[in-house]
C-alpha cells in the first residue's frame, strides 16, 4: 500500500480503496477494545463517571473554543513551522494513547520502546551515522538539544559552546541553564555561521563544543557545517547539530540531482550529536522531537539507580539514557506507523515530501525575483521564504508598519492568508534595500515557512494576493 501525503480528513492511498480517518478510528477504539477484553471484565469506580449532560454541555463550550485557532492544515497558512499531524499519524498515536504507554522503560512501555529503537536507527540512518548510533525520541527539539548541550558540557567541563546568532533561541537559554559560557558567532548575509568568526572565537582555546543549525529558525539557512569540520581537524571541539527543523532534507542531500546544497548535510554524519524534530516535517503531532549521539559511549553519563525503577540505570532503555522520565509511547507509535507508509527515502515517503516543500519556496522566491512588488530577503536554501515590500518607502519604521498591515489585511481578507513577521537589525536590511533609513534599531520584514507540500501549487496564488494587499495597503 502506498500512502501520500494528503492533508484532510481521509488516508489517501494509491492502489487500495480509501478508507476516511473516521473508518481507521473505529478500527483503533475496536483493536484497544478488543486487547482489553483479553483481561478479565472489571466496573468502573463511579468516581470516574462523568455526567452525561455535563459532558454534552462542556463539549459544547469546547466545540465553540476550538473555533479560535488558525488554519495551520490550509496551504493559504503559511506562517509559522504548524500543521496537523498525518492521519496515519493521528490513527498510530490514538491506538496508542487509549494504552498509554510510556517509553522511559520495557517496564512502563513495551511494544513503543521497542519501535522507538527501530526508529532510531532509521532516523540515524537517514543522517549516514555509523551503526550502534545513540539515540532516543524526546518530548520536543528544546529537550533534544538540551540533551546534545548537557552531554557536551559533561564532557568538556568548564568548555564554552558556541552557536550563531542566527540559531534558535534557546541555545543562549540552555547555555545559562547548564551554567556553561555560550559564545554568539556572527552570521554571514545568507544567515549562516560565519567561519571565519567562528574560526578567531576558536583561537581563545575556550570553546568545547559549536552548535551548527541545518534549518534556522528564521530564515531556514543551512550553516557550513562541512567547512567547520575542516576546522575541527584542527581546533578539537564537539558538534552539535541542531537539525530540529531541517534535519529530513537530509534525505535530498544523497542523491545526484540533490536540489539543495549537499555538503552541510552529508557532514551531518560526521557531527557528535543531532537534534531533529519529528514533530515538524515528519508529519507528528507536537510532542516528537528526537536526539542521536554518533558514540555511543556517552550512555555512561546517563548513570542513576532510582530503587523504584526496575530498570534503574540499565542503559538499554531509552529512559536508562534520557534526561526525561515520562514520554508519550504513542509518539513513538505514531512516528513508526507513519514511516512504514513514507518511509525515511529520497525518492519516496517523506523525500518527495519536502522536495515539494523546497520547491514551493523555491517558486515563490522566483516570483518574488521577477516582480516590482516585492524584493527577497535572502535566497532560500529549504523552504522559509523571507521578502519584503518594495514601495516607495524610505525609512525602517514605515517598512516595519507597512508589513505588520500587510499582514493585517491578509488574515482579515474574506478568504484569510497567514503570513507571519521577522524581526531583522536595520543594518541588515539597509544592505538589501538601497537608501532606505535607518530610524529605529530594528524592523520586521515578511516570512512563509512552506512546510506542507500543497505549498507548491498555492504559491502563485499567494504571491498574487499579497501584490493585492500591498496594493490596498494605506
Ligand atoms: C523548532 C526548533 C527548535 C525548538 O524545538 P521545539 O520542538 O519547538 O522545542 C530548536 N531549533 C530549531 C532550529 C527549531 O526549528
């Protein structure tokens, strides 16, 4: 059976007849049922019954709340790093949950673990890691990388970690959580970590580790990750990789026709440990980020005998090597359901998926190229696009104010597009936009983050109505 990527409510499947999601969700209440009744039958504790009018009114109340969200499955979203779970995603996670496992142990989760550590091998594979890899499924990229950050500091006490100022923000938070000095690296103009800064900061011999980002946050730029190993042959230092974002365009960067910049990604298998957000453009609901150790001799620092864990500090267990104690099994479930239907690939499964994504970016920034409208901030390297207006507006703050209505204007339209701002320093901006003011310190341009592959045939449509916008923009 082969399942694309389709967002809606039915699994859409090529050679099989289409079942809807609400089909697969019976079948779900129907197996978890069924799995029960293999122990004897039981009643309830009346404490836990609800009052059925209780229900229908708070259901109700719910129903209405839920209204005010934004349309993140809709390809006219194209905001922030948002969307819906696959529904293969949504029927592995449900199954699941009605259990509730936990993978900390074989103790609290048994048949989640065990697909938990099959999918870390598929998702170290997929960065060409050496077998035997270390790795775990983490609540989020925030826990993955504070686990990349805390190995590091455990071996390299009293060591610096570097990042770049282009890096999500919770690098510097995490440095001054795990009391170590974090050194901010400048970036170049694509916004990737410049080397040659990186290169003078390693000079001071203080740093222990550089964390390098494949997908910033703001921009989606890929940091030179090869050209720093180049100089970790000759400085010694750890790298992290903080690939929450960009980590499965991985899957692109080996084939001959790579449409993306292959060096930084192909180094990845070389880098000590990878953060990488299942949760973002692995199709997951929120709660799946993941974090690989290239040596696996780092589970000794993982050593703790809590007397009420059988498990205790056996490190075979993804809680016998994770800071986190408690974790969703159905994550795990949910992630190895969907990748037995698009798998880990380049040519099919998720690679086509973020091609598309890629592509998407990849045709917007060529109309935005070619148009009068519109000028790019930078070029992008994956699929966050960042532009900006081009009137005849001359000072910071009135570019600021002219997008922040922009985005106004789009997301009350009778048919809503959601765009979402960037805040760049005005010297950045004033190299991209000739003559332009500098009054205020700092300014907001315009970003899409295209991460959902029916990007690609909106994007026209995209790019006209905002032209629109701007042309009904005071
Ligand atoms: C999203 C993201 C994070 C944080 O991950 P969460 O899953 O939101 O906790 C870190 N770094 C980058 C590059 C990200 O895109």
């Amino acid at each position: 059976m082969q399942c694309t990527a389709v967002f809606g409510h039915g699994i859409h499947c090529e050679n099989a007849t289409m079942k809807n999601l609400h089909a697969y969700l019976a079948q779900a209440l129907d197996l978890i049922g069924e799995w029960e009744r293999r122990w004897p039958a039981f009643t309830r504790h009346p404490a836990v019954a609800v009052d059925a009018a209780a229900l229908e009114a708070a259901w109700a109340c719910y129903s209405e709340r839920l209204q005010d969200n934004y349309p993140f499955f809709h390809p006219h979203y194209a905001g922030q790093m948002l969307k819906p779970p696959h529904p293969v995603a949504v029927l592995g996670y449900v199954a699941a949950m009605l259990i509730n496992p936990s993978n900390y142990s074989d103790e609290s989760g048994r048949a989640t673990v065990e697909m938990e550590s099959e999918l870390v091998k598929d998702i170290a594979a997929m960065f060409r890691l050496p077998q035997g890899a270390l790795g775990h499924l983490t609540t989020s990229g925030t826990i993955a990388n504070l686990e990349g950050l805390w190995v590091s500091r455990e071996l390299g006490r009293g060591k610096a970690i570097a990042f770049s100022e282009q890096g999500h923000f919770i690098h510097e938070r995490l440095c001054s959580l795990l009391d170590v000095e974090g050194i901010k690296v400048s970036a170049d103009d694509c916004g990737r970590m410049d080397v040659d800064r990186l290169d003078h900061a390693l000079r001071s011999g203080r740093i222990g580790t550089v964390v390098l980002t494949a997908g910033t946050p703001g921009l989606g730029a890929v940091d030179p990750i090869d050209q720093v190993l180049a100089l970790r042959e000759r400085y010694g230092f750890r790298i992290h990789v903080d690939a929450s974002y960009g980590g499965f365009f991985a899957l692109l960067a080996w084939s001959n026709d790579s449409p993306i910049n292959p060096g930084p990604f192909r180094a990845i298998a070389e880098c000590d440990s990878i953060a990488v957000d299942p949760h973002k453009h692995g199709l997951q609901p929120l709660g799946c980020g993941c974090i690989v150790f290239r040596d696996p001799a780092v589970r000794r620092l993982y050593q703790h005998d809590a007397p009420y864990l059988s498990c205790g500090s056996d490190a075979l267990s993804p809680g016998g090597v994770g800071l986190e104690c408690s974790r969703a099994g159905a994550a795990a479930g949910a992630l190895w359901l969907t990748l037995q239907c698009l798998p880990l690939e380049p040519e099919r499964g998720l690679g086509p998926i973020v091609r598309a994504c890629r592509e998407a970016a990849q045709r917007w920034a060529g109309l935005i190229e070619n148009s009068r409208e519109f000028s790019l901030y930078v070029k992008p390297e994956l699929d966050i696009l960042t532009y900006f207006p081009l009137t005849d507006i001359d000072s910071c703050a009135r570019l600021d104010a002219c997008c922040e209505n922009l985005q106004r204007i789009l997301g009350q339209r009778r048919n809503p597009i959601y765009i979402s701002l960037l805040r760049v320093r005005n010297e950045e901006l004033q190299k991209r936009c000739r003559g332009i003011t500098a009054d205020s310190p700092s300014c907001r341009i315009l970003r899409s983050v295209l991460l959902k592959p029916e990007h690609e045939s909106a994007v026209d449509y995209l790019h006209q109505s905002l032209v629109e916008a701007l042309r009904a923009c005071p």
